[in-house]
C-alpha cells in the first residue's frame, strides 16, 4: 500500500508537473503572438508615417521649385526689360549722333559760304576804303586853298579857341561847385567825420566754408559711388550738390553754388562715412535729418547775430536770410562775420555823428542780405537784398542803405554813407580778406597797366598791397587842371575793369622842376 501511495503521489506530481508546463509554454505562444501583433501594427504604423513624410517632402520640395522659379522668371523678366531699355537708349543714341553729324557738316558748309561771302565784303571794303582816302585828301587840298591856311594852321586855331572855350566852362563850374560846397558843408563835414572814423580796426577769425571732405581711405570711395553709380547718384539727387571723386587722395569734392546746400551734404557725407552703412535709403534719412539741423543752426545764427547787435523785430525769414550767411564766404571773409562788424561799425559811426544808432546797426546787419540768395536770382546782391527787406517790412531808410551801399543806385542819406564807409572798413582793413598770390600779382599789374595807358604818363606804381596807385606824369603835356580828370578817369576805369575787395585810391603826381648851372 505504501508502495502503492508513493506511486501514485509521483504520478500525480509528474502529472502536476506536466499540466503546469503545459500552462507555460501556452502563456509563453500567447505572448510571443501579442509581440509579434505589436510589432506588426508597430511597423505599419511607422512605414504610413514615412509615406506622409515622404509626400509631405515632395510638396514641400515641389513647392520651393515652384518659388524659384518664378524667382527667376521675375529676374529674367527685369533683365530683359533693362537690357531692352539699354538697347533703346543705345538706339537713340546713335540717331542723335547721326543728326549732330548731319548738322555739323551742313553748319561747316554754311561757314565755308560765309567766309566766302565776307572775303568779296572785305576786298569791296578796301576798294572803297583807298577812295575815301584819296576823296580826303582831294578835300582837304580844296580846304587848303580856300582857307589859304596849312593843315597845321587850322589845327592849332581849333585848338586855341577850344581852350579859350574850356577856361570860361570850367571857371563857370568851379563857381557852381563853390556854392554847392557852401551848402552841402554840414553834409561834407559828417562824411569827412565817417571816413577818419574808417581807420578803426576790429578782429576776428573769419570762418571758410569747407568744400574737400577727407576719407579714412580710397576704397571709400568705391562705397561712396555704389553699384553702378546708385549711391553718388542718390546723393546729389538728395542734396542737389555735385560730388567730385578724382585722383586726389582720399578726399571727395563738394561742387555748388548754394553754400547751405553744400553744408548739408559735406555733414551727411561726413556722417555716412562715420557710420559706415551708405545706401539710396540711409542717405535720404541723413540728408533729411542734417538739413534740419542746418534750418535750425540757420535760423540760431540769425537770431544771435540780432541779438549781438541789439537789434529786434526783424521779420523771421529775414532772420533764416540773415543766418544762411554764416555759409556764405567773401575772398575768404564770412558774410555773417562781416555783417555783424559792419553793423558795430555802423553803430559807433552814428553815435558819433548824432545819429540814431540802433538804425544804423540794423542797417549794417542787413547790407549784405542779397548775397544769401545771388546765387538763385539775378541782378546785384545790393538790389536783390533791398528788395527782400522792402518784402518783409523793412523801413525806405533801411531798404535805400542796402540797395546804395554799392553805388547801384546814388546814396542819398547819410545812413547810406556810413554804410557804405562799414563795409569798405570790413573789407578792406589787414586781415580780413585775402586772395590767391597769382591774382594779387595781376591786379597790381593790371593796375599799374591802366594808368600807363593813358596819355601823358610817364610812370606809375602801385604801393600798399595795391591799396594806392601813384601816378607820375609829364609835366609838359598835362596841366595841374588835368591831373583831376586824369585820376577820375583812371579811377573810372578801375572800377569797370577790375574787381577787388575794399578801395583803391589813386594819387596823380605831376612836378616842374628847373636846373640851371654856375660856372666860372
């Protein structure tokens, strides 16, 4: 029995045994299944999210073939269109070319008939020329004869009645100029008074304008152009100043008749090379950032200039008129500077006189308004500048100072006179201006070949910087009489040929001197 349990108990343990392998190896199939499931749905999911990547991909792909070329399509188009442009203008080039070609020869073929036409007037002119001669002379023959006087003769009769002639003319006008002198002395005296006052002297630096603009080095001059001339082109556009870019070594030149114009675009310049970043639209930003400054430096430099000089209530665009001058220079002098010392000087001139001399200050302040728009409008400075005042309310006193302190039209107050003798002083005195040496040296011989073109001058030198002109002539050909129409009409001429600063005063030298010897 006992043998019997024992078997039994290992039966049913194997059986147990069995049973429970069974049971494992099931859980084991069932799980590797599952896996296998997994896996499947694993890796059919994963091959449909590559699929979507790959489609997504190709559109995108597609998309940005697509994108490109359009790009280029546009590229091409505007390159067509620009190259098409090129070649029309090229076309028309060439036709305006042939035309000027066309005229140039019929012009040369007009010219040939002309030379033509004036070599036959010419030999006709000489015919006739040698028949008036001889018809003169067969005249002046006949006169001989009837007159029964030598040509000499008659020529020195004329001549004596004429200076009998002009000795009764001329003591007629030195009585005339006597009494005028009587009447005018209170006027003389006060003019005398404001030229001795001339002598005073007044210092200060005179600002130049600056028309180089220097460069850190010349391949800026490269960034300043641009590509195909963009930037250049955008600033002269924007300033309305030519710029110059040559050989010389870094340093850009500024060209313009407009000195505020060409204040703002040697500042933007100077500010787009510090900045670096040149482009068509930066240099439009600092243009226009830089020409509002300018306005308000402007307008700051009228007003302190009025204030300096105590003068108020000078209407606000004459004030921005008056302020553009602080860019405006003269033989080197600043306009403004000279405006402000010719209203001082003015000032004092009048007070000595009697006079009212806040006036005479505004009117000193003001006498070269017309140089800050010369450059826009034309005629004289002195007459543009009147006409502004009289424009924005200044007084007829005011208005005639500044239109006669060149003489443009005859000064008829004191108040012109002593403008007129500021501005001399101003620009006349040590210092205040300069000019090239070359021009220096030919205004002195140009001065000194005035005087000698005239008859009865022996000599002549021009002294004191070419401030005098001393003339020496004979004593046997011009009288004492003559000398002071001789300087006037040196003077005269003077002042049509030449141009300078200030005044030139010229002194005619004219001497008998008699030599005799002792001897024994």
């Amino acid at each position: 029995m006992n043998e019997y349990a024992v078997l039994l108990s290992i039966i049913g343990f194997g059986a147990g045994f069995a049973v429970a392998y069974w049971m494992k190896l099931k859980s084991l199939k069932d799980k590797i299944t599952d896996a296998e499931a997994e896996s499947e749905r694993i890796y059919q999911d994963a091959r449909h999210r590559a699929d979507t990547l790959v489609k997504e991909a190709q559109i995108e792909a597609k998309d940005v073939i697509f994108k490109m070329k359009s790009d280029f399509d546009s590229e091409t188009k505007e390159t067509r269109s620009e190259l098409k442009k090129k070649e029309n203008w090229l076309i028309q080039k060439e036709e305006n070319i042939d035309r000027k070609i066309e005229q140039s020869e019929r012009r040369e073929q007009d010219v040939i008939k002309k030379e033509k036409a004036l070599l036959e007037i010419e030999e006709q002119i000489e015919k006739k020329d040698v028949e008036y001669k001889g018809l003169i002379e067969e005249q002046r023959k006949m006169l001989e004869r009837i007159s029964c006087l030598s040509c000499e003769q008659a020529k020195e009769l004329l001549i004596r009645a004429m200076e009998n002639e002009a000795r009764y003319e001329g003591a007629k006008l030195i009585k005339r100029i006597e009494a005028e002198t009587l009447e005018e002395a209170d006027k003389k005296a006060k003019k005398i008074i404001s030229t001795a006052i001339q002598r005073y002297s007044g210092e200060f630096v005179a600002e130049r304008t600056v028309s180089v603009v220097p460069l850190p080095g010349d391949e800026m001059k490269g960034r300043i152009i641009g590509r195909e001339g963009r930037n250049i082109r955008a600033l002269e556009a924007a300033t309305g100043i030519d710029l110059i870019i040559d050989d010389t070594p870094e340093a850009v030149i500024l060209s313009g008749f407009n000195p505020v114009r060409r204040e703002v675009a040697r500042l933007s310049l100077i500010r787009l090379i510090a900045d670096g970043r040149i482009h068509p639209a930066r240099i439009e930003d600092v243009v226009k950032k830089v020409t509002q400054e300018v306005d308000v430096t402007i307008k700051e430099a009228g007003e302190q200039a009025a204030f300096d000089l105590g003068v108020h209530g000078i209407h606000p665009e004459l004030i921005k008129y008056i302020g553009s001058l602080k860019f405006r220079t003269s033989y080197a002098q600043n306009v403004l500077q000279h405006s402000v010392e010719v209203g001082f000087l003015c000032g004092i001139m009048a007070s000595e006189l009697g006079l009212n001399s806040k006036l005479a200050r505004r009117m000193g302040l003001l006498h070269d308004l017309g140089k800050a728009i010369d450059h826009e409008v034309d005629g004289p400075h002195a007459i543009i500048g009147s006409k502004l005042a009289k424009k924005y309310g200044e007084s007829p006193k005011v208005v005639h100072a500044i239109a006669a302190h060149h003489e443009d039209v005859p000064p008829n107050t004191v108040y012109a006179f002593l403008v007129q003798a500021a501005d001399g002083l101003s620009g006349a005195r040590p210092g205040a201006r300069k000019e090239l040496l070359e021009n220096y040296v030919k205004r002195l011989d140009d001065l000194e070949k005035i005087a000698n073109s005239f008859h009865g001058v022996s000599n002549s030198y021009a002294i004191q910087a070419g401030r005098e002109l001393r003339v020496i002539v004979e004593s046997d050909t011009i009288s004492d009489e003559e000398t002071t129409l001789l300087s006037r009409d040196i003077v005269k001429k003077i002042e049509e040929t030449l141009t300078f600063p200030g005044q030139i005063k010229v002194m005619v030298i004219r001497e008998t001197r008699a030599i005799e010897f002792a001897n024994k």
